[in-house]
C-alpha cells in the first residue's frame, strides 16, 4: 500500500519511530541537497539508474526496482518540477509497495527542525574542515568562494566548495544566503546581500532560525535587518575584500613644447620634480623636440613616458584628450597647448603670466616658483594615495581571517578574540560589541 504523506506528517517522527528505511526519488541535484539531512538511506531510485550507478555512495535503482523488497520504506521526493513529482507520485501509486511517500518541497518536517539527527555542534570545537556552499557558477560569488579557499588552504585548513551542504565539515559557510535551507544546523554561516523585498526579509529570517549567524557585507545593512526585525544577535558584518592586483591609476601629464638652447623652456624642472614624486601615481606624455636625454633620465628612475620628438598634429589633436592634467612652467607669454587642454576639458597646471591670466577660471592649479609645482603635484599624489590606501587592508587574507575569529567564536573557541581589538569594527567586533 502507497501513503501519502500530508504537509503535516512528520518525516523525521516517522523515520525514528518505526526505524523504516528510506529511498531518495530522483538523484539529481535537489537529492544531493536533501542527503544530509535525511536518514537510513538505502537507496536512491532514478529512472537513468544505469548510468548514474551510485550517489554519496548509495545505490542507484530504477523505480520497478523498489516492488522487489516487501519492507515498508519511507520515499522522499526530491525533484523541483511540480509536473514530475505528480508523475512520479502516479507511478509510485500503481506499484505494489508498501511505502509512505514524502514530498521534500512540500512537508512541514523538512523547514522545522529540532537536533534529532545530528551530533550535537557544541562537541565541535577545533575548526580543521571548512565547506562552501556556492551554487553560484558566474563571477562574483564564485570569486567570493573561490578566493576564501585559496585562502583557507593557504592557512593550512581543509576547504571544498559545491552546491550542497557537507555534514562532515566543521562549518559549512552559504555564499549567499538564497541557497541555504533550514532543515537543519550543520555550523551554518549565511552570507547577506540584497535583501531588497518583504519575500526576501521574511526568508532570511526563518533562515536565521536555523543558521548560526548571518554576515553581512556593512555595518549599515546589518543595522537596517535590526531595524526590520532580524535577530541582532544572529547578525554581524564583515567587509568584502579586493584582489591587490589592479595598479593605481596614474595621473597623465602632458608637455607639447621643444626645448631650446637658453633653456628658457626650463625643462630640467621636471628631472627635479620626478626626484619627489611617485612612478607609481604619475605618466607622462611629452611632445617636442629636444627631450631625449631628459626623457632617458626621467625613465630610468621608473616613470612612464611617451616620447614624440618631432610634432606631429594628427597625433597631438588625439594626445590632448587623454592627458589629466596640461604642465607649462616657462614665462614666455603663454603656451598654445594651454589652449587646445581647455577646449579638450583637461587641468592645468601652468605659471600664471602672459595670456594664461586671460583665461584666469582655465588655471586649475597656478605656480610660481619649482616648489609650487612640487606642492601641488605632491598633492595630487597624497590625494591618490588616500583612495588606494582607504581599501589597503580589504584584503581576501583578512576577509578569511574574520570570517575564522566568528566561526571559532561560534564553536565556543574564544582563545585570543580581543587580539586585534581596534584594528577594525568589522568581523567578530561587529559579535562581541553586541554581545558585550
């Protein structure tokens, strides 16, 4: 006889009580999702059985298969479509068996669960086994998960990402929350982003039932899910993390004048000038003659430049655009290339003489003397290495490094948690500030 089991029918009731053993339907994904948490296994039933063979180790049978036992089994369904489950539900109806049949997306059993099943995770305490669960095959959030292994296994812990829960690993961490379902605690952490309509905040705090912590990626997301009703104490933030690969954007400066024998252009400014700044933060675009030693100098103390030693106005028309700022340090009346960087949009740094004062608001910086452009170029580059430094320790390093202060701190290990008190809000300090 085939039984239904209603929405209410407690699978995990039924299964401890009567000890029957149990037999996955469907072998795909959403089987692999529900293993975990599902007890005495025998077998996995599929029609492509043949070709699948085994899964996590269990059988794989074809459905006529299961008519050759007489024992009373316990079938969970396990397959997304609503059209397949009623197929399979009528094939299951017409089978000589003695089964109570389960629907895995539509049983109360499933979302509500108390620690029957599994060890307890206070037992747990040494972290040596990380799992990510990343179903996420595009860009940014296999980064993220791609990214915390290499730096897990870089710390000497064991890490494995897939799409399912691992109930072997210490902590089984969600990359991103949308994935994770609450059927039991397995040392769930959820990562939190885009909690952007009612369905999605309801969701996540059912989750968070379950989970034992939810990360945020700001302090003013976290803050926002208290205020809308989300636990406090399942909430912390950590700060994402950047690569440390991209370069700074260096600042193109630009000349379009030759030099002449009086020196009255004084190009050696810029061999001084170079002497102070950094090549990491400035480029340089030089047209004219006259440059070729000062250019040979200037590049062997590491700056970039290109070099045109003859004017050529097809490529100057196309040079002027991409320069940050237009340099002119002579008291000659003026330069034209002060002209052609204005109408092109560009910043000046120029000396304020001549026609130059003509056009006073073209003037972005005005300089006088070496020392005033060494000032305001300096300035510049205090300015770049302000934004390059504000996310110098967003590292992946200490993105993981969080990531194990609260995971050890869920675990009970809370050896050595104040240690890096005042580097940072984020992590376990966004935990103990609350907890305090």
């Amino acid at each position: 006889m085939v039984k239904f089991m209603s929405f209410e029918d407690d699978y995990f009731d039924i299964c401890e009580t009567m000890g029957y053993k149990t037999v996955i339907y469907g072998a795909g994904m959403y089987a692999r999702k529900a293993f975990p948490y599902l007890k005495n296994i025998s077998w996995i039933c599929d029609r492509r059985a043949d070709e699948i063979g085994t899964l996590n180790g269990v059988p794989v049978i074809p459905p006529a298969k299961l008519q050759m036992t007489e024992e009373t089994l316990l079938i969970v369904i396990c397959v997304k479509s609503e059209v397949v489950r009623k197929e399979i539900r009528e094939t299951l109806e017409k089978m000589s068996i003695n089964a109570c049949v389960f629907d895995f997306f539509n049983n109360v059993a499933f979302r509500h669960f108390t620690k029957r099943i599994l060890v307890a995770s206070e037992e747990k305490k040494d972290i040596r086994y990380v799992h990510l669960v990343c179903e996420d095959r595009g860009w940014i959030l296999r980064k993220f998960a791609v990214r915390m292994q290499e730096e897990l296994e870089r710390k000497g812990y064991e890490c494995s990402i897939s799409n399912v829960t691992d109930s072997t690993a210490d902590i089984n961490h969600y990359i991103i929350y949308d994935s994770y379902e609450p059927i039991a605690s397995y040392n769930d952490t959820i990562m939190i982003t885009h909690i952007d309509s009612y369905n999605k905040l309801e969701m996540l705090k059912f989750q968070l039932g379950t989970a034992k912590m939810g990360i945020c990626m700001s302090r003013e997301t976290m803050e926002r899910l208290v205020m809308y009703g989300v636990p406090r104490e399942k909430l912390c933030y950590i700060n994402p993390a950047q690569d440390e690969i991209i370069k700074p954007k260096k600042y193109v400066l630009g000349i379009t004048n030759k030099t002449h024998d009086d020196h009255r252009k004084n190009e050696n400014v810029l061999v001084d000038l170079c002497k102070v700044l950094s090549p990491d933060y400035f480029a340089f675009k030089i047209m004219g003659s006259g440059w070729t030693n000062i250019v040979a100098e200037v590049k062997a103390m590491g700056f970039q430049i290109d070099y045109y030693d003859e004017f050529d106005y097809e490529e100057y028309i196309k040079l002027i655009p991409t320069l940050d700022y237009f340099l002119y340090w002579g008291f000659d009346e003026g330069s034209m290339g002060y002209l052609d960087a204005l109408r092109a949009g560009v910043g000046t740094i120029v000396t304020p003489q001549g026609f130059h004062l003509d056009l006073r608001e073209g003037i972005t910086y005005e300089c006088r003397t070496i020392p005033d452009f060494r000032d305001v170029l300096l300035s510049l580059q205090r300015k770049r290495e302000r934004i390059v430094n504000s996310v110098s320790t967003w590292t992946w390093k200490n993105y993981v490094n969080k990531h194990l202060e609260v995971w050890n701190y869920l675990l009970g290990n809370e050896e050595n948690l104040y240690k890096n008190q005042h580097m940072y809000e984020d992590g376990i300090f966004s935990v103990l500030r609350y907890d305090a």
